[in-house]
C-alpha cells in the first residue's frame, strides 16, 4: 500500500573552504521560511548537547548507576540531572568563581534540599525515609 508523502525535509551540507565536496549534513524538518542562519545554529547545537551528555557522565556521575531498576535508575538519572542543571546555572552566572564543593557533594547536598522539601520522590511520589545532612558546606 502506497502512501502519501511526508512533510518535506530539507538537507543542509556544510561544505568548507579548500574542501572538494561537503564534510558535514544535516536533514531538517523546519518550514521552508526558516533562515539560513537559524538553521545553522540548530544544527550546531549537537555539540552542546553532546558535551553536556559527556558532562554528566564523566562529572555528575550519571554512567554510575549499578541498580537493577527502571525506577531506581530514573531516580538516579533525575538527581543527575538537576546537579548538572544547578551547575551549568552556576557556571552562567558566575563564570569565573571556583566553586568550593565537590560534584558529589553538590548532588548529595541538592538530593537532601529536595527530600526536606519535599519530602518524596517527584515521579513515583514513594515517601522516602529522612537522611542525615551530608557532610561539606552548610549552604549552597
């Protein structure tokens, strides 16, 4: 059975300087009135967000998960997430500041602010029981 065409989808190339065809593709499904311009930065953002996956691997400990759950694993990806969210802010709004915490620390201390106001976990709603404060700083 045939069927109808698609949306159409437009093929951007990047073809560099001194290079004898194009290095680089990207397909896009944006409407035809899309500056070239706006294009290009899209397209571009892969790389950021391939480096804030590396990022939260490498630096907020993502790839660490040993559970053996979906739940627990979505817990542990969800408190990565936030950490890495307060620390790319942080990076934001005070680039040149060193910041006195651990990543570590600063994920534990982010999960403990969040149990105490909240009190349990936001996407299974399961109470958690209350933790002791982790050691480091006594405020972000």
């Amino acid at each position: 059975m045939r069927k109808a065409p698609g949306a159409p989808e437009w093929l951007l190339c990047e073809w560099p300087p001194g290079e004898a065809a194009p290095t680089t593709y990207y397909l896009s499904s944006l409407p035809e009135d899309t500056p070239l311009k706006r294009l290009v930065t899209l397209a571009k953002l892969r790389w950021r967000v391939e480096r804030d996956s590396q990022e939260m691997k490498g630096e907020v400990g993502l790839d660490h998960f040993e559970g053996r759950t979906w739940r627990g694993f979505h817990h542990h990806a969800t408190l990565c997430m936030v950490a890495h969210g307060f620390l790319a802010l942080r990076r934001a709004l005070f680039p040149r500041r060193k910041t006195p915490w651990t990543l570590p620390q600063v994920r534990q201390r982010l999960q403990y602010l969040l149990l105490r106001r909240i009190g349990h976990c936001p996407l299974c709603l399961r109470r958690l029981g209350a933790r002791a404060p982790p050691r480091g700083p006594s405020r972000i």
